[in-house]
C-alpha cells in the first residue's frame, strides 16, 4: 500500500493542532558568546499513522527532520513526534505552511521567518559585534513571542 502523503495545507492544518514552534536557548561554555540558539518545530500525536503522515511529507519535501517516541511514566500512552531543529529546514517548512496558517500560530510563523532571516544560519562568520547584535535581536525577538504566547516561547503545549 502506497505511503500517503498530506498536502501543504493538510501539514499545515496538522501543524496548527497538534504542533509547537519556539526558539531554543541553551547556555554553554565552548560557545563564543555562551550561548547558542536554533529555531524548533514539532508535531506531536498519540497517533502513529498521523506522525508517519507527518514525517513523509517532511521526506517528500526533502526537508531534514527527527522523528521519536516519547513514553508516559506510567508506560500507557506513547506519543509519536516529529522534530525539526535545523534553520534551513524550519525555515522551508515554515515557508511551506504560512499561506495557509491562521490566527496566532501565523502571527508566529511571520515572527519566527523574520527572526531566522535577522538572526542568519550561524554567527560564525560575524564580527563580535555584529553576532552580539543578532544575539540581542533574537532575546527581543523572545520576549515579543513569550508576551504573544506566554512562557514557552511561541510553542502552545
């Protein structure tokens, strides 16, 4: 039986129910500021077949993504995931669905496109000052998504 694949508005609509998306601050110590920062997207579901859905469509799209199950403590329910932590294919999925995204997940989808345009595929090539510029521009870029989405940084779990 042939693998079914959703259409851009299908993951998109899949996305808007079931998906978060936020930026991931991490502090550590081999970083030339301390700091080290990527945009996230998941879909989560207790639902399999809806998660290999998913991750199809992120195969067919050519678009890199991670895909695992999270169990329960109490080992009753397994919630499948797929993950994506790479810029250029959280940007290409974000391009993907932001025509058909509505209400506050598209006002995120426009902050976040805009953030990972300001803030670039990585400050290594950057003067100190200009990567410490992108750095401060992504902590207000933070800031304006916790006051849009609450604490979690844009996702909504």
């Amino acid at each position: 039986m042939p693998e079914e694949v959703p259409s851009n508005e299908g993951i998109a609509w899949l996305w808007m129910g079931e998906g978060s998306a936020r930026w991931v601050f991490k502090v550590v110590s081999d970083s030339r500021f301390g700091l080290r920062m990527w945009p996230s997207v998941e879909i989560a579901n207790n639902d399999k077949a809806i998660i290999d859905a998913a991750a199809a469509w992120f195969r067919v799209n050519g678009i890199r993504h991670l895909r695992y199950t999270r169990k329960s403590k109490n080992r009753t329910n397994a919630a499948y995931l797929v993950r994506l932590y790479d810029f250029r294919a959280v940007k290409a999925f974000l391009e993907a669905v932001a025509p058909y995204v509505i209400g506050k997940k598209g006002e995120q989808v426009a902050e976040l496109l805009t953030t990972i345009d300001t803030v670039g595929y990585s400050q290594r090539w950057l003067s100190d000052d200009a990567a410490k510029h992108r750095i401060i521009t992504a902590f207000a870029s933070q800031k304006r998504l916790r006051k849009l989405y609450g604490n979690n940084g844009g996702g909504d779990k």
